[in-house]
C-alpha cells in the first residue's frame, strides 16, 4: 500500500504511517494530562449526510475516530453518476490543554472495494488547520479485479512535522473522497466503501504533543 503525506506551511497538519518507536528532541514523550476535547463544527458532503458522522477520543488523548455510517462510492449498472464520487468536509474544533499544541502524526483508512475487471477506484485525503494558505493531497488507487478489504496509511518523518501554532484557536479540517469508474462491463457495478467490522468506517489521526514555549 502507497504512502503519502501532508505537506503545508506553519499552519499545516502532517501525518504519519504510524507513530514510531523514537520521539524527536523537541517532542513530547506522553500525551498532556489533561483532556483534548473534539467537537464537531460542521460535517458537509455527499459521503457524510446529516447525522452519519460521530467522533471519538481515545482514553490516552493521542488518538481520536471520526466513524461514518453512510459513505459510499458506486459506478456502473444503474448507479446514479453522481453516486460515482462522494466526499465528505468535516470541520473539528480541537481545545488542548493549554501549554501545549499538537499535531497529526498519522491517518489510517480501511474499507471494502469491490470492482469489476477494468473498475477503478480511489481513495483521496486532505488535512489542513483553518487559514492555511494550501493544501496538498495524497490519493491510494485500486484497480479492478478487486473483490476484499483495503487498508490505506499516509506518513511521513517525526522531523517533519507541523504542529498547530500556538495559543490560537484553528478549526482542523478533514477532507475524504472516494472515486470509482465502471469496469470493461457497464452493467455491472464497482463501488468502495470505508468500513469496519460493525459496519462503519473509522479514520483514526493519532496525534503528537509537545509543549509550548514559556511567553
């Protein structure tokens, strides 16, 4: 599976495959005692209707879940072809404990793709703090005949991490894409769905601490 990564200025998010065994010097080796709190602002978009899209922050404050229930990608048959692409904008309002900022450190996808023989499909992330200037995106393709699981990881190095300014309020913004083309046979449909074991999606961003400096 393809990596990638989120690259911006100072007001950027990057990510990683996964936390890794070292943190960097000017890092912070724990997660804050106190609480982050997650809350969303707005959720918008075809693949995130009113209702279908919750989050969670895990119990040591370096993770948190955003699950969806209804996100799905379809083409060929008699899909509506606006049902071949679907997105979803959600915006967090991320409180920390004061003294300290963050960063994401990693985003993993999983889901279920089934394509027909020519289909393809593809799975596009982006990830940005409010008022960054740019945003980069990082894509994982699939190509049909394709009927199993995917999982999709973005990353990059500790060093290269951008954490949110500090003592400023930034909404974090998540945006998700899934695409799919029909296959060789029009009438037989392809779609891709993010997907866990109970039936939603889970896109977990683990995060990066480190303490603001003295004022």
């Amino acid at each position: 599976m393809a990596g990638g990564l989120l690259l911006g200025v100072a007001a950027a998010a990057l990510l990683g495959a996964a936390l890794p065994a070292h943190n960097p010097a000017t890092g912070f080796d724990d997660p804050p005692p106190d609480k982050i709190v997650i809350k969303v602002a707005t959720v918008n978009g075809s693949g995130c209707p009113a209702g279908t899209a919750a989050v969670a922050v895990s119990a040591d404050n370096t993770a948190f879940t955003v699950t969806y229930s209804d996100y799905l990608a379809q083409a060929g048959g008699n899909s509506d072809p606006t049902a071949a692409r679907k997105n979803c904008q959600l915006s967090l309002l991320v409180h920390v404990p004061a003294g300290f900022t963050y960063a994401i450190a990693s985003a993993d996808y999983r889901g279920f793709a089934a394509l027909q023989t020519g289909a393809r499909a593809t799975q596009r992330a982006s990830y940005y703090f409010q008022g960054s200037p740019s945003t980069e995106y990082r894509s994982h393709p699939y190509a049909g005949p394709y009927d199993d699981n995917w999982q999709a990881t973005d990353e990059t190095d500790w060093a290269q991490l951008v954490y949110a300014p500090c003592g400023v309020q930034r909404n974090f913004n998540i945006n998700t894409e899934l695409r799919v083309t029909a296959g060789t046979d029009p009438r037989k449909v392809s779609y891709m769905t993010m997907d866990s074991t109970d039936g939603d999606i889970n896109t977990v961003d683990h995060l990066a601490w480190k303490e603001c400096p003295e004022k």
